[in-house]
C-alpha cells in the first residue's frame, strides 16, 4: 500500500431537505470585531460556514451554545433562529456559503431574541 500526498475528512454532512433547490452559491469573507453580539436572526436560504480566524459563541434555536474556532464548520438552516453568534474577545473572520435559489440573493432577518 502506497502513502498517499492527499488526507481527505469529512467536517460536516448536512442533509438540506428534498425541497431545496440550488442555482448557485454566493462565498463571503466576513469579518466581525471582539466582543460584538451578531443578534438573533435568519437566512432566506441554508448558509454553511468555515471559521477561518478567531473565534464566536455559536448557538441555533434553543440548542447548546458552542464555541467555534479557526477550522470549525458550521451550519444555519434556512429560516432557523440563529440565537447567537457573538464574538469572544478576539474578532472572527469566517466564510460563509450561502446557498441560493434562481434569482435569489442572501438576506438576513434581526428577529426578537428568545432570551429574557
């Protein structure tokens, strides 16, 4: 058996649902300065994402909170509550893919947070 140059791992399988339909992806580089709250909100379409530096509290709907960091992959389901997203003391830079539909392009809605 032959060393092979080339490592392959899978990070994230997601299914999306048999009712998406995909034209087109949308990459951004977004960067957001430490200590900043991103605000409970949703996407118009699934969106995946890779930390690329630094690091967030990362939370969907009333799931756990996690903290994700440079390398860590992510997920937010199209018309989901993103709970959190906020910054720790250091900014964040990440990718993020935004899956879209013929003619669409990327929205994103602030909702009133579950938290009291």
């Amino acid at each position: 058996m032959t060393d092979s140059p080339v490592s392959r791992a899978t990070l994230l399988d997601q299914d999306l649902g048999l009712e998406t339909s995909v034209s087109h992806v949308e990459v951004r580089r977004i960067t957001i300065a430490a200590g900043t709250s991103g605000g409970a909100h949703t996407h118009n379409g699934p969106v995946f994402g890779t930390i690329e530096s630094g690091s967030v509290v990362f939370q969907t709907g009333m799931q756990p909170e996690v903290v994700l960091r440079a390398g860590d992959v992510f997920y937010e389901p199209a018309g989901v509550v993103v709970s959190k997203f906020d910054t720790t003391d250091e900014p964040v830079v990440f990718l993020g893919y935004f899956l879209l539909g013929d003619g669409v392009t990327p929205e994103i809605e602030f909702t009133a947070s579950d938290a009291g």
